[in-house]
C-alpha cells in the first residue's frame, strides 16, 4: 500500500488544481509545499503580486483618468513602497487563507517542506529543521513551477541589481530603473514603474518585444510606453554592470553606457527542479529545467506526471490550472480529453494587452484569406465614459467561412473581454452570431458588435465585386 494515491509536489496554480481533482476523485491527494509558499511563485512573489502591483500604480497615480482631469491628476502625491506592497500583501495573505481553506475542506493533506525523490515512488520532504519523512505514492504529479533565470556572469546585489522576484523587496521606487529583456515580465514593470514616474529604458537583444503579439498591437503598446518616458533600446546586448553608491551603470556591447539607480534583469525563467534529485527517478531536465511530457503530461516515467510552468510554454496561471486538473484525472484512470489549443493570453501591461488565435502575420503566412474588423474603444460611449480613446479591439474572419481566426483586443479591461471572443471561437460561431447579438450599452462589450459588422461590411464590399 503506499502512503497516498497521488502526490503533488508544489501548491501553485496547476499543483493546488491536481491536487484537488484527485480527492474530488475520491483519491487519496497530498502536496508538498514549504511552510512560507502556500500557493506557490503564482501567490508569493509572481503573478498575484504584480497584478496587485499594477492595479496599486494604476488607482494611486490617478493615470486612467488624466484623460478627464488633466496631466497633472494624480491620487496620492507621493507614493511610497509601503503604499503598493501593502495592498499586495494583504491580497496575498487572503489568498493563501482561500488555498488552505480549499485543501483542508477537501481532505487534501499538507506536507511542510521541501521534496526530493528517493526512488519513482517515494519522496522524500525535508521540513527546513534537518528533519526528513518519507512518503510513497502510486502517482506523482511534479509542479514545482520556476524562478527568475539569473545568468552566471550576472552580480545579483538584491539592492542594485535584482531579478523580478527583487521589486517586492525594494525600498523605494527608484528614480530610475534599466530593465534588460523586453519579455512579458519586463515590459508589465516597465509600465508599472513608467507610471510611476521612473525613468525607465528597456534593453533586448531582439529586434522587437512580444514578438508572439499581433504587430500593431505591440507597435501600439510601445506608443503609450514612450508617453511614459520609456526608452527602448532594441538590438543591443548588457555586457556589463559597474555598481556606483548611487547606483549602477550598464555598459552595452555596443559601447554605450547607461545610468541607472535600479538594474532589473528579466531573463526568462528556470524550472525548480534542480534539487528534485530526478535521476532517482528515472527523469531529467533540459538546460532550462523543464521537464517534458506528452500531451496527457506524463513524464518519461508514465505514473510521473508534470504540469505548470516547469514544462515550459505557455507558462501561464490559467493554463496551469487545467493541465493540473487534466493530469489528475488521468493519473485517476479518468476519461480526458486533451487540452485545448484554443487558450487566451493576457499580457498585464498598461494598459492591457489580451489576445486568442492566430495572428495577422500567422494567417498569412499559412496563406489563409482573411478579413479584419476593428472597434476603437473611443467610438463606444463607454469609452467616453471611463476615460480611454487609445483602447481597440481586431477581429480577423475567415473570408469564406466567417469564422473567427483570431481576436487581439488592447486597452482597458481587455483581459476580461477577450473571453466573449473566445466562447464563440470554442462553440465554432461566426462574426454572424456577433452582428447580430444584442450588448448591454454602454458597455466595452459593445465592441465585438461594431468590430463584426466592419469586418461583414469589408466581406460584402468583396462579395458585390466579384
């Protein structure tokens, strides 16, 4: 008999989702957490904090409504860490109180500690006082999630120069700050810190940032991120960083040198998996520490499973929580269908950036004919209302078919109305079903509706003409 039917080790997003579709299941579920990160990176120091962060920036500059009340509108004019963090803090500490709340009610236990295999089936959890306890299992589901990548040639201070982890550890907003990599967590503080008032440049050895988004959304970001004073700094490589008493200069390959008070590297992620001791287990990890898995999420090792940001792309809160529920499931013997490819993406930029499909570039290049339908949060009333006249939501309808391809919405709340687009693409609707739907007024949803009948209008246009 082993000690419990599946095994989790780490309580983030897809590991807390395992966990508890196992004991819904009926099945005997633990998970292994230390005792500071219930709910794992996502609750802690990634996701939860940032997003937290951002609405914090957002409400106390007062940015959203200078449209209406003027450049100089701001809610508080001198805001300190303390303001920001402690909203943050006190959304995480409910947080984890809902995690535990969750596990306990569902019979999930807790492991305090930090896991490691001994063999396929056993794992053993080091409690942090130099106490171990070993624990057996028939499955093991890995969700250890990741770190910020620090490359080696890189003096990480916690002061000066940090990693993303370092701005919930800050003692002021800096006056200035150089972030080097214009991914997804770079450009979100970029804008964060923009908004604030730093100055800030933003350094990529790539010819241009989010190069997954739709172009003219990106092009449209990069328009408002240098009405913020952002400066970008594309193709050019940090060779190195001289630390000075009020801060550090980044010298460039190039040659330039760049003053900053704070240096941010935003290098990617590493999979925490390098103390799992996976040879034990018959497993190993890329350079990255990622961990391969079929499209069930089984590992090498077939009652090993892996699910979340440890197995790379898409990375996401969301898309771990699914790949959590899903690896349970088959790990119970339960029916599954494979995960849908048909996933939004949320990008938490200000403002925000929020898309699902393929984009113009992708359809095109796969020589798919298609139509593009736009709305302009500036034509809506409500638009008007809450102060945005940059926001726009793009449809892309397949020419023959009229069904949706793709959605790429920018501006406020897109997070939120990406997924009416994405209900219809699921249910296999067209840009018919849009037209004619009825949206409540004023509202942002009403987008969908002008987007649809400019894409039918184009599409008829072409129609007459043949």
């Amino acid at each position: 008999m082993y000690d419990c039917d599946v095994l989790v080790l780490g309580s983030g997003p897809g590991g807390q989702k395992a966990a508890i579709a196992t004991a819904k299941l009926g099945k005997r579920a633990a998970v292994v957490e230390r005792r500071d990160m219930i709910g794992g990176v996502c609750i802690n120091t990634g996701t939860i904090p940032s997003k937290t962060l951002r609405e914090a920036v957002l409400y106390l500059t007062g940015l959203s409504q200078r449209e209406m009340y003027g450049q100089s509108y701001r809610v508080k004019e001198d805001i300190t860490v303390t303001d920001l963090l402690s909203r943050a803090r006190h959304v995480i500490g409910r947080e984890v109180d809902v995690i535990r709340n969750q596990l306990s009610r569902n019979h999930v236990s807790i492991l305090p500690g930090l896991g490691s295999f001994v063999d396929e089936h056993t794992v053993e959890v080091l409690d942090g006082t130099g106490q171990g306890t070993r624990v057996t299992a028939e499955k093991i589901v890995i969700a250890t999630g990741t770190q910020p990548a620090r490359p080696e040639s890189v003096d990480f201070d916690g002061t000066t120069v940090i990693d993303s982890d370092g701005i919930l550890e800050l003692e002021r907003v800096p006056q200035s700050m150089l972030i080097v990599g214009a991914g997804v967590i770079g450009i979100e503080y970029a804008s964060m810190f923009a908004a604030l008032g730093c100055k800030v440049t933003v350094v990529e050895s790539r010819e241009r940032m989010l190069e997954f988004c739709d172009i003219e959304v990106v092009e449209a970001l990069k328009y408002h991120l240098r009405d913020l004073a952002v400066t970008f700094r594309f193709r050019e490589t940090v060779a190195a960083v001289e630390r000075h008493p009020r801060g550090a200069i980044a010298i460039m390959a190039s040659g330039k040198r760049i003053p900053a008070e704070v240096v941010m590297y935003s290098a990617g992620r590493q999979g925490m998996t390098a103390s799992l001791r996976l040879d034990r287990a018959g497993l190993t990890a890329d350079k990255r520490g990622r961990v391969t898995v079929d499209e069930f999420f089984r590992t090498e090792v077939p009652h090993i499973y892996a699910v979340g940001d440890v197995i790379g792309f898409p990375a996401l809160a969301a898309t771990s929580m699914e790949q959590g529920r899903l690896a349970a499931h088959h790990a119970c013997g339960e029916p599954v269908q494979e995960l849908s490819t048909l996933q939004p993406i949320g990008i938490y930029t200000i403002p925000e950036i929020s898309f699902i499909g393929r984009t113009e570039d992708e359809l095109t290049e796969a020589k798919v004919p298609f139509e593009v339908g736009v709305s302009r949060y500036r034509e809506l009333a409500r638009g008007q209302i809450i102060g945005d006249s940059y926001g726009v939501l793009k449809l892309l309808v397949c020419c023959e078919t009229r069904a949706l391809l793709g959605v790429h919405v920018f501006g406020t709340g897109a997070t939120e109305l990406i997924h009416i687009g994405q209900a219809v693409m699921g249910c296999g609707g067209t840009v018919d079903y849009l037209v004619d739907a009825v949206f409540n007024y004023p509202t942002l949803a009403e987008c969908y509706k002008v987007a649809a009948l400019d894409a039918m209008n184009k599409i008829r246009q072409l129609e007459h003409m043949d």
